[in-house]
C-alpha cells in the first residue's frame, strides 16, 4: 500500500481477511483500502457495520470512527455526527494509548459533520472537547489536536480573542515552532529577487501553448501557492486542488500490479 500498489494490497487484505474472519483489524484496513483504493464508499460502510457487528459486545471505536469520516466524504452529516457519538462514547470506555488519538479524531468528525448539514451542537462540542483536554494521559500531539479544535470553535461561537489564546497554546506544543522572522526574511528576499525590472525583461519569455498545466507536489511542498501564482495571470484560469493525477497514478500502478 505505502509503494502505491492499491490492487495488490486490496487482494491480499481480501485473502488475509478470508484466512482470519475473526480478526478485526484486518476487516478494518479493508474497509479503508476498499474506500480510498476502490472509491467504494458504501461497500466500505457495509463491512464497517459487518465488523461492529461482530465485535458486539466489545467496543470498537476505530470502525465508528472510519464510518464517520466515509460519511462525512459523503455530505452525511447527520449519519457521519450519529457515527462520530459512537466512536467518543466508546474511545471513552478505553484505557491506554488508544483512547486519547480516537477521541481527538472523533471529536474532528463531529466538527466536519456540522459542516455537512448536521445540527449545530457548538456548545456540546465545545464541552467535549474541554472533557477530553482534562484526559491526564493526553499525549502532546493528542493535546495539540484538540486545542486547534477548541480554537476553531471558540471562534465560531464569537470569541476571537479566547481562539487566539488556544492557537497559540496549541501552537506551543508543535515540535517545530513557527519562526516569524526566517518567514519575513525570506519573503523580502524573494521580493528583492523578483523585481519589475526582472519581470520586465522577461515578459515574452513565456509559452504561449494553451494545453494544460499540471502543478504536483506532496502536502505542505508550496503547490497552492504556485498555483496562486499562475492564476493571476490574466490568461490563466485554475480548477484548485484536484485528485485527478492521484487516480491517474493508482490506475497506472493497479496496472502494472
């Protein structure tokens, strides 16, 4: 899976699933490998409920949360927050590492279920969240989650300065801290860089082909802004953020599988 061989992983998920039906957690990778390799999201579903089924009495918190993020994928809001209600109930009932990662997880759920048409329960929200910071085992990358969660509700509701506060405690806890003056340095030197004159020089040194372009990159590496870039241009026009290179290269690679 990590090598992006989506169809070779789902095959042997399928066939470690049909040699251990009792085992849950391989049911559960399959559910996501059927949702994001296979673009399946109700077959996803289907199996999700299979497993909570089968896990009765017990608790399992990670297949009501996996169905509240597929529903929420979906603009279910209302099933996706009934989904998310599940999973904290049950991430609540746990002792140990799992706990903290669950309910930060599930509490994110029911923010994103507002979004998609679920009935605003801000202040519930927000008192969840609260519950779960007072967690004594909350590990900092669980404590930061929450806190940029309470922030974004906080501001919601009207207190901006009170957000302000919970992004920069969350902000705190990063283990990279946001240096402010590295940023300004660097942005005026690409100013002092890229003057008029520079530009100016330059300005029939473009291509005029009309086919498109395609701006690839991992997470966080600068692609929006170079997008940004090229849209204003008054000749060009972009469609945002796109998965369509994504599918193209699991197709390919699904493929060669």
């Amino acid at each position: 899976w990590s090598f992006g061989r989506t169809g070779l992983a789902l095959r042997l998920l399928r066939r470690a699933a049909a040699l251990a039906p009792e085992e849950p957690n391989i049911k559960f990778r399959l559910a996501f490998g059927i949702w994001h390799g296979e673009n399946r999201a109700e077959a996803a579903l289907d199996l999700l409920a299979e497993l909570v089924k089968q896990a009765h009495p017990a608790p399992l918190p990670e297949a009501h949360q996996a169905a509240s993020s597929i529903l929420n994928s979906l603009g279910r809001g209302y099933q996706a927050t009934s989904a998310a209600e599940s999973a904290i109930r049950e991430a609540m009932a746990l002792e140990g590492t799992r706990h903290p990662t669950l309910l930060h997880n599930a509490l994110r759920n029911l923010v994103l279920a507002q979004s998609n048409g679920a009935d605003s329960a801000t202040e519930k929200l927000l008192a969840r969240v609260r519950e779960a910071l007072e967690a004594p085992d909350l590990p900092p990358r669980a404590r930061r989650t929450l806190l940029f969660l309470l922030a974004e509700l906080v501001e919601t509701v009207g207190a901006p300065r009170a957000a302000f506060e919970h992004f920069r405690q969350a902000q705190a806890l990063s283990t990279k801290p946001y240096d402010v003056g590295s940023e300004v340095a660097y942005v005026e030197h690409l100013a002092a860089l890229f003057t008029p004159q520079l530009l100016a020089a330059r300005k029939d040194e473009g291509d005029p082909s009309p086919q498109m372009i395609f701006v690839i990159g991992m997470p966080r590496s600068g692609t929006t802004l170079v997008e940004r870039m090229l849209c204003a241009h008054k000749e060009v026009a972009t469609i945002d953020e796109s998965v369509a290179m994504r599918d193209v290269a699991e197709v390919l690679l699904n493929l060669v599988a």
